[in-house]
C-alpha cells in the first residue's frame, strides 16, 4: 500500500519547518549560494549548516556542485521559490489581521472583567 499524500504533504512540511533551512531556501531563491555565503548569511556553524543541507537535498528541495574545493547549491525547483513568496502573503495577511485587532483591542474594545465582578 502507498503513503497517502496527505501523509507525503506532512513530511514535506516537516522538511520546511526549521528556520535555518527556510533561512537556505530564501537565499537559494534568489541565485545559486556558495556554503561559504551561507554560512556568512545564515550566522550558523559549518557543521550545523551541512546538516540541514543534507536534509533539503534529501527532500530533492536541492542540489550541489562542486567547483574545486568550493561547493555551490541551487534549488532544484524554481516552485520552492513560489512556495516561500506564497507563504511570505499568506503571513502577511494573517500579520495584518492580527494588527487590525490590536489596533481595536487598543482603541477601547470590549473591556476586561474587573477584579470585583470575575468569577
């Protein structure tokens, strides 16, 4: 029997969610990194950095090449790309509610129980 996909879709999002491998995915986004860019970029040390590599090219999320003793990474799919400017408005629409109701929180909304009357 096959993994359902909504069980692949999960591993997938497992996959995404790490900082310091979303931090990669952002910057693979916009050209193809050296590791030594992105440690300098992702302030992290070079082992912890290899590790969650090794992870997104174990997801196929990306793909290395060496130029003598410098390795390079891209994304493998300009759709990851996609994927993270997707999640960036999604984010901000959810940031900007959020906003809208601290904004009317602030403003005077529904007071708060006193001391006297709560339960």
């Amino acid at each position: 029997m096959s993994t359902p996909l909504y069980q692949l879709k999960a591993e997938f999002f497992k996959t995404l969610g790490h900082p310091v491998r979303i931090r990669v995915l952002e910057l693979l986004s916009e050209r193809e990194h050296g590791v030594a860019e992105m440690l300098r970029d992702t302030g992290v040390e070079a082992a912890y950095l290899s590790q969650q590599l090794a992870v997104l090219r174990r997801a196929n999320l990306v793909v290395a090449r060496r130029e003598g003793t410098a390795v390079y990474y891209a994304l493998t799919s300009p759709q990851v790309a996609e994927l993270l400017r997707i999640a960036r408005t999604i984010l901000s629409g959810v940031l900007a509610g959020q906003a809208e109701l601290l904004a009317d929180l602030r403003a005077g909304g529904p007071a708060r129980p006193s001391r006297e009357t709560a339960p």
